[in-house]
C-alpha cells in the first residue's frame, strides 16, 4: 500500500487546515465534508470514534481539526472522542455537533470553541466555526511568543 | 454562421465513485487519491450505507471491498447493483482467490483486484473503467 499523498501546495488565501469530519449518518456526513471541501479544506472522514483515533493516530495523517456528532455508534461517542483527544492530542481542536439541546453544557467544557453546534447547522456555520477556532489558535501562539520574549 | 452546425459540448461533471470499505485508513487512502485524480468521491464503511446512497444520488462507479461486517458483504452489495440494473461500473477488490470466492463462472460482476495492492492501481482500474482523464484547466 502506498502511503498517503502529501498536501498538495495551496493556492493564497485557501484553508490550510485538514478537517476530520466523525458522522455515522452517511449522507450527513458527505454534504458537510463535501462542502468543507469546496471551500479548500483536507478533508478524512470517520463513521465513528474508533476510526477517527485510528486516522489521529496513522503517522502519516496530520489532522488540525475534529468536526465530530455526538451521539454516534460504537465504543466512544463525540464526547470521549473530545475528551481523548484533550489527554493524548493536545494540537487538535474539536468542534462537536449535536441535536440533543442538554448536550451543549458538556461539550462547553470539553471545546475550546464554546457551546457545541446544534443540529439541524448550516455549513456555513461550521466553516464559521473552523476560522474562528484557528483564528484563536493563531492569537494563542502569538501571545506565547510575545511572553516569552 | 449556421447555429444548427454549432455543437455545444455538455459540462464534463467528474464521475462519481462510491468507496465502500470498513477500513478507515484504506478507505481513506483510497479516496484521497481518487479525490486528487480529478473524481468526486463517496465513502460507505458498510453495504447499508451504500444502499443509503444508491438510493438518494448517482453513481458512476463502485469500489468495493468483498469483505465487510454486516449481514451483507461486498459480493451481496455488486450483486444487487445489477439486480437493480444501476448503471454504475463495478470493482471489487479482495484478498481471497477465486475458487474461495465462489463465483458462478458465468457471473460478471466486474474486474478484481487483489489485495494488497497499490492506491495508485485504484485510481488507474477505475480512471480505465470510466474512460475519464483528469481536466488539463483543473
């Protein structure tokens, strides 16, 4: 098997970031990657948990973003997902979903974009998400440069 | 000039491809470089979710793996494929030789191909299969 393809160059002012997309519902899941897609962005995708730590784990992926369902199938839902992530890959940053309302208080504590994005959501609206989660990042990397200078 | 003489060329939409594959990584893999080679890409990790998808859009071409979990595998899903008569094009890929497989000797379901094989044989099989060469402008 060959190894994964590297990035290929970016044009100026496209997304650099690689988004990967956890959603059971398959057709769900096609429209938002589809779009991220569109608008320039990496896109993997997982049907659950277990293969989302399987993708964060394959050496020759480097995923920046996590755009994960809650309530999904299998050994994790979207919330251990977050929280494994949070204890083994500090770097990723994590965008749940989720059409339970009562579900917003936990992902507040486990996403450092805020509340989660309640289902029925725009892509708009993830794309939304996504700069203002690297536009945070970008700001938190330059603070950390100016205190240590 | 004659317009009845002018002809107008279609848009050349990419061909769609619905990778069916319970291994994230392959599946990946394999869908990552189909992207790159100019085709719009679907990925089923099950036969239910390619149904899902048969059911709701076009497609133009499967790949699937034989071996998948689930009640159905790979030759269950390119079987129905043709009892629906789905204009799409078949691949399937499998690590088993054929008289494991089972397969009618009058039954043409698709081409094979055996794993372990190389992303870069998907892409050509499938690129062969749809008679599709990437756009030059893309």
């Amino acid at each position: 098997m060959s190894t994964i393809s590297t990035n290929p160059t970016p044009k100026p002012g496209t997304p650099v970031e690689t988004v990967l997309v956890v959603e059971d519902e398959i057709l769900i899941r096609h429209v938002i990657a589809d779009y991220l897609r569109e608008c320039g962005y990496r896109v993997f995708e997982a049907v659950n948990a277990d293969e989302a730590v399987a993708m964060i784990e394959t050496p020759e992926i480097s995923i920046d973003i996590v755009f994960s369902d809650v309530q999904m199938p299998g050994s994790m839902d979207g919330f251990a997902l977050a929280r494994w992530i949070r204890a083994n890959k500090k770097g990723i940053q994590v965008i749940l979903t989720s059409g339970v309302e009562r579900s917003a208080d936990i992902a507040a504590t486990l996403c450092e974009a805020g509340p989660l994005l309640e289902k029925p959501y725009e892509p708009q609206g993830v794309i939304e998400r996504i700069r203002q989660l690297t536009a945070n990042a970008g700001a938190g990397q330059m603070q950390a440069r100016s205190d240590k200078t | 000039m004659n317009a009845s003489k002018v002809t107008v060329f279609p848009r050349r939409e990419p061909p769609v491809i619905l990778v069916v594959e319970d291994d994230v990584i392959t599946r990946s893999l394999v869908s990552d470089e189909l992207r790159s080679g100019g085709f719009k890409v679907l990925e089923a990790a099950s036969t239910d979710d390619a149904v899902a998808v048969l059911d709701t859009m076009r497609v133009d071409l499967l790949f699937i793996a034989i071996r998948l979990p689930g009640a159905h595998n790979g030759l269950d899903l390119a079987r129905l494929v043709r009892a629906r008569a789905i204009p799409a094009k078949l691949i399937l890929a499998t690590g088993m030789e054929d008289e494991a497989l089972g397969l009618p000797k009058d039954e043409d379901l698709g081409p094979f191909l055996r794993k372990p094989y190389q992303v870069s044989q998907v892409v050509e099989l499938v690129s062969h299969s749809l008679n599709w060469s990437e756009p030059a402008d893309k």
